[in-house]
C-alpha cells in the first residue's frame, strides 16, 4: 500500500518529538525532511539514517514558486517506488506549512494514503521567546505562501522554514512590497529550546542577521489602517456620542453623495491622476461602509453580507474560472452572464431586456440598447445610426417650428436616444463623453472669466463676439 507519514517534528531537537514520532523514524527508512538543517534532521544522519532533505530547491530557484508543489510531487513518487515513505516537518505538520497542504491535496490522485503524526506546534514556543500576548491576532504563514500576501497585516505574522540567508535575501524582498524598510522583523532561533535567542532587525537588514535554520521570523502589525478599523470608525460616528450628522443621515439622504462620489472616481481616472483615485476611491467605499452601517443598525442587512453576497455571485457567474465550463473569448464571457444573471433574476424569456430604472437616463439608453444589439436588433454598421440621427435631428427641427412643447420634448428624446446608439457604434460611453463635454466647457468658461475679471467690466458689457474670441483664445490653448 502506497502511504505517507507526515511527521511534525515540534520546535527543537530529538528530545521534544512525541513517542509517535520516535517510533516513525526508527521503523521507516525512507526519510525526508523538508529541511535538512533540523536538529532532528542532522542528528539522525549521524546515527546512520539515509536522510534526504530538500533545501536544493530553495537555492536553484529564483522564487518561491511551484516549490511546494514540487515536493509533493518527488514524494508522491518515492512512496509509488517504496510504498511508505516518512516525511518530517518542523513544528505541528497542520499548521504553517504549505508542502502538507500540497500533498494532502494531491495523494488522493495518485492513489497514496496519507497519515499525520503531529507535533508540538510553533506558537507557545514563540510566545514564549517573544513575551509577548499573541492571542489578540496571529497569522501563520509558510514562506512558499508569502505570494498570497496583498497587503500588511493588521495582526503579527509568523514566517516559518526561513532557513538561510538566501532564503531570507527573497522573503525580504517580497516583503518589501507591503512594509517599509524600517518595519521591525524579530528573528527568533531555537524557540522552545534551551538556547533560543532573539534579535531585532530593520526589515530591509534581514538577510544579514540569518545564521543557519530553525529560524521563525514574527513581524508585528503594521501600523497603518485596516478595514475593520473603518468599520469601527463608522460606527462610532453613528453610536450615541458620536457625530451628530452622521447619526441624522438616512439611505435616502445619502444617495446624492453615493451618486457625486462614483463621478468624482471617474474623473480622477480620466485625469490618470492616481493620488485623485486613490482618495475617491476612499470616499466611495466609504458610502458602501456607511450605507452597510445603517442597515445594520435597522437589522436589514450586515457589511458582511454585502460582502457575502458579491463574492458568491462572482464564483457562480464565473463557471469557465471557478467551474468546469470551457470558455473562451470576451463575447462568449459576456453572453454566460447574461444567462447566469437571467436565471437568478428568474426571467423567462432570454429576449427580455431589464435594467435598472435607478440608472441615469443616458447610460440606461446605453445598456438598453446594447441588449437589444446583442438580441439581434441593430443596424449592421455605424452609417445606419447616423443616418437615424440625422433624421431625428430633423424631427426635432420641425417639431421645433410648430410650437408644440409636448412634441419638442417627446422629439428631443429621440434625438437624445439615437445620439447615444451612435456612441455604442463608436465604442463611446455617452455618460463618459457628456463628463468629459461639461469639464471642458467649464475649463474653457472659467479661461473666459479671468480675462473678464483682468479688464474689471461686468459680463454684460461684452458682445458675444467679444467673449467668443476669448473661448477661442482657451480652446487654442488646449482647455
């Protein structure tokens, strides 16, 4: 029978492993580590055990990458070849590290058993180093796992299997990402054993101060915001001694600023300005957080279900990612949402189009008619939108000449309708290109204010030919 045993070595040398895993070692024969710098590891070659290890592969490899994938692998391969293998880890193999998770999600495949001897885990040991209370928050994290890491943590976070210089050069350099230089990074050596011994580093120093393996490097919380931290900060505007303001503040009330907040995240893109982006974005969350906050308080609904409900619909409405489905191509991408989309709205018909009534006129005209392109019904190029344009101009025109006010707006919303199915021919956003119109006429009036305010006459006093050349001074300067 195919088997193997993973082995948790605890923290320290051979007196700390449990009488499990004694009896593993002295029955089996086939022994890896995943590395060979353990106490354990290099006690046992001494005594004459045939000791395989794999820190080769973090020296080979410019990352991190498939490594832990690899070791699974070479093991799932030794146990085809010699039926049961014994595979050591330092600390408790079910916590912090990622070549277990490998194997025990690839043996299945291959046909191989799986047993766990476990060991003293890391953490006490640690805490005990460190003298410090972990038990507010503490993320555990395998090194091979550190491409998983978005951001700096709120929390300590442990670094396991840091075991060489070369290894620390790479942690550090990811790590960089996320923390400043000057982050602190405790190394603790040897904890659990006698002789541990820890020393604190600037992150940007780290790899100078490795000295061989059982290394355990503790990053505290980084000191910047999270996003529970807003979480909290709202509510505490909307408790009882909180902001007056806030707390009169009602989903009806805010609507105007959730609109004007998504308008000003667009615009700081169309300047490509990222400072601008990145504050609008902060305000813009801020109205979902705020919105979110007033539910709770009224037991409608909770941020996390707001954040529950998002995350499933992108895992049903992505099949061809989180699935089995084979699709490929943008349009075919667009076309599975849509029917996704149409089931979970329960609408029976694929030909019916929905949209929201809540969307600005402009937009809603877009999406409409986009669907019904998608259906079948358009023109089969720009020319016929053109075209229709030009008609509903002229529509417009004589409905303008008979003085019939109903018949000017009913025709101006037609106009208003095909100048935005030219758009979708154009691959333009109306909405978008209406923004962009309003800034520009803004810049340049506001160029024909200041000539104005420099000669100290009123507005009045002007022609229209007089302020139509100030208008052509600012478009020649590129307002």
């Amino acid at each position: 029978m195919k088997k193997i045993v993973v082995v948790g070595l605890g923290p320290g040398g051979m007196g700390q492993l449990t009488a499990a895993a004694r009896s593993a070692f002295q029955k089996g024969r086939s022994l890896y580590f995943r590395t060979g710098s353990h106490a354990v590891a290099r006690r046992l070659r001494r005594l004459g055990f045939p000791v395989r290890a794999f820190d080769h592969l973090f020296l080979q490899r410019r990352s991190f990458e498939g490594i832990g994938r690899t070791i699974a692998l070479r093991l799932l391969g030794a146990a085809e070849r010699k039926q049961t293998v014994i595979y050591a880890v330092p600390g408790h193999p079910a916590v912090g590290d990622a070549t277990v998770k490998q194997i025990f999600r690839l043996a299945p495949r291959y046909g191989v058993a799986l047993q766990m001897i476990p060991g003293i885990g890391l953490l006490e040991p640690v805490q005990a180093a460190l003298q410090i209370d972990l038990s507010r928050g503490v993320k555990i994290m395998d090194i091979l796992e550190l491409a998983s890491l978005q951001e700096p943590l709120r929390t300590h976070l442990l670094l396991t299997h840091v075991s060489s210089r070369c290894v620390a050069l790479r942690v550090k350099e990811r790590l960089l990402q996320f923390y400043q230089p000057s982050h602190p990074v405790k190394i603790i050596r040897f904890a659990g054993r006698r002789g541990a011994w820890v020393h604190t580093v600037a992150l940007d120093k780290l790899e100078r101060s490795i000295f061989g393996g059982g290394i355990i490097l503790c990053l505290p919380p980084a000191v910047d915001y999270g996003f529970d931290d807003l979480v909290e900060i709202m509510a505490r505007l909307r408790s009882k001694g909180g902001c007056p303001w806030d707390r009169e503040q009602t989903h009806r009330s805010l609507r105007q600023y959730l609109v004007e907040e998504a308008y000003e995240v667009v615009a700081a893109i169309d300047r490509n300005d990222d400072l601008a982006l990145q504050e609008e974005l902060g305000d813009l969350l801020l109205q979902i957080v705020f919105h979110s906050q007033i539910a709770r308080e009224e037991g409608r609904f909770t941020l996390q279900q707001v954040i529950d409900g998002i995350a499933a619909k992108l895992v049903r409405r992505h099949p061809h990612v989180f699935g089995s489905e084979n699709i490929t191509g943008v349009p075919q991408v667009l076309d599975r949402w849509e029917q996704i989309k149409g089931k979970e709205k329960g609408i029976d018909s694929p030909y019916q189009i929905t949209v929201d009534p809540a969307l600005p006129a402009l937009l809603r005209a877009f999406k409409i008619q986009k669907r019904a392109a998608d259906l079948g019904f358009d023109w089969p190029t720009a020319d016929g939108a053109l075209a229709k344009l030009n008609e509903e101009a002229l529509e417009l025109a004589d409905a303008y000449r008979d003085g019939l006010p109903g018949k000017i707006e009913e025709e101006y919303g037609d106009y208003l309708f095909a100048a935005v199915n030219v758009a979708r021919f154009l691959r333009v956003n109306p909405e978008m290109a209406l923004g962009k119109a309003i800034r520009k006429f803004l810049s340049r009036f506001h160029y024909i204010v200041e000539q104005m305010e420099q000669k100290g006459k009123p507005f009045l006093d002007y022609s229209l030919e007089e302020l139509d050349q100030w208008w052509e001074e600012a478009k020649s300067k590129g307002k």
